[in-house]
C-alpha cells in the first residue's frame, strides 16, 4: 500500500488540485504588474478594437442608406442594430481564447526551471498538475469576461429585450466550459514539448484560425459556405451563441440545449484525455 502511495497510483486524479491551482493563482495576485495587466487587456481590446470596428457607423452613417433600412439591414444581419453590442459578446469568447492559449506554457517553463520535476517527485496525482493549470485559466477567463461585459455594458452594449442580469450566470457557465476545453488541448500540447518556441509557433498557428472561423467577431451566414462547415464544428461558435442567446437575442432553449450539450462534451473529452495522456507522457 504504502508502495502504491509513492508512486501516486493510488491517489485520486483530483488529489492536492487546490494546493496546485493556488500555486498558479499566485502567481496572478501576488504580482500587482501582472494582475493590472491581466485587467487591462481586455479594456484596451473592448476600448480600442471594439469602437475602431465601427460597422453600425458605416451603415447608419457614411453609406447613403435611409435609417430605417440600414437599421434593418443591421438586424438581418447581426441580430442586432449595434455591431457594438454584438462585438462585445464575441469578445467575451475572443479574451478566453487569448488567455487559454497560454495556459500551457507554465508547463514548459516549470520544466525548464526544474520545478516540474519536483512536483513529479511528490505524491501528487499528474492529473492534478494538468488540471491546476486548467482552472487557473478557467479563473482568469472568468475574471476577465466579467470584465468585458462590465465595460461593455458601460460603452454602450444594448442588450436584447428578453435579458435579465440573472442570465449573465448562463453565459459565465458557456465561458467555462469552453475554457476547460480549449486549456485542455493547449495544455496536452505543451506536455511533451522541451522548447518555448515551438509551443508559441504552435499556438500562433491554432489561435487565429479558432478565432476568425467562428461567429465571435462576424456571423456565419456571410461566411463562405466551406468556412461555415469550419465554424459550425468550432467550439468557439458554440460559446459565442449561448452567449449572445442570453444577452442579445431572445430566448432559445432548444439552441442552449445543443449549445450546452456541445461544450460539455467538448470539455469533458478533452480534459478527460488531457488526464490520462498526463498519466503516460506528463515526466520529468
């Protein structure tokens, strides 16, 4: 018994998870430039990157389009009168893609510092190191999404008839779905990986494709007809109608329903191999 415990096979895969992700967290309020850094982000990317994107403007304003038919060419096409509003709520999904893409780098870097050896030396189970990264992400996901719908709401984010501020739980539960498992493939990438450079190039690679073939920052009926086969298997695209189903748009539970359905299964397969492919690959 007391063999098995060495080795780690008989501990839970959640075993020493909080003490793990505290650890990550640390590194978060423990470091004042960092956690201001963490809050900005998302401020200059709604501020500068969501006004800059102007279309509700350019519809309204410098196209020679009588009100009411830009205001109606604006509703056929976005859901909405304000490309602003809907920019916004796929920005939620544009800040988790970003801060996920991360997660797996502390991996690299722990093994690079000798630190992962350490922890493969304890008793602690190697699910739990994958999935302390994992809500780390998870956590800061959160805070930030809860800070672009803050800043949104204050520049001018109109919601949908049907909202309710009770529905901003729905949308924080579509983000962490989504977060655990876009952290997970990212992280199942950095597990075997030696060198920072290569894990960047690889990110840099999955992150632009992830975000422009969804509906974050456009919708998928003016896409190309082979790019909306890409967005409608992108999970991205998921989180992003849950989203706007519950602050935008009226209510739609058979489209939750599959939304739901879909980014569960999403996080659960992924996290789940992330799990066990730590247990073999995941060494010092």
């Amino acid at each position: 018994m007391s063999k098995m415990t060495q080795n780690g096979n008989s501990k839970s895969p959640f075993h020493g998870l909080w003490a793990l992700t505290n650890r990550e967290l640390k590194k978060l309020y423990k470091n004042p430039f960092l956690l201001f850094m963490t809050i900005i982000q998302p401020l200059i990317w709604l501020g500068l990157f969501g006004k800059a994107m102007n279309l509700s403007q350019i519809f309204t304003g410098s196209s020679q389009l009588p009100p009411g038919v830009a205001d109606a060419l604006l509703q056929k096409t976005f859901g909405t009168t304000s490309y602003f509003s809907f920019m916004s709520v796929g920005m939620v999904s544009f800040i988790v893609l970003f801060t996920c893409m991360f997660s797996g780098m502390s991996i690299v870097w722990d093994r690079r510092l000798g630190i992962l050896n350490k922890l493969l030396s304890t008793p602690v189970a190697r699910g739990s190191i994958l999935m302390s990264k994992v809500f780390n992400s998870v956590i800061r996901s959160l805070l930030q999404a809860a800070i672009v719908l803050g800043v949104a709401f204050a520049l001018g984010l109109t919601p949908g008839p049907d909202f309710s501020p009770i529905y901003l739980v729905g949308v924080f539960a579509a983000v962490f779905l989504l977060c655990i498992g876009l952290s997970s493939i990212f992280i199942l990438i950095a597990i075997r990986s030696t060198n920072w450079q290569t894990q960047m190039a690889i990110m840099n690679l999955l992150n632009l494709p992830l975000l422009f073939a969804s509906n974050a920052l456009f919708p998928t009926s003016i896409m190309p007809s082979w790019l909306q086969d890409v967005a409608n298997v992108n999970p991205v695209s998921y989180a992003t109608e849950a989203s706007r189903i519950f602050v935008l748009d009226p209510l739609n539970m058979s489209r939750l329903a599959t939304d739901f359905a879909v980014l569960g299964v999403f996080a659960l397969v992924f996290s789940t191999i992330g799990i066990v492919l730590s247990w073999r690959y995941l060494s010092r």
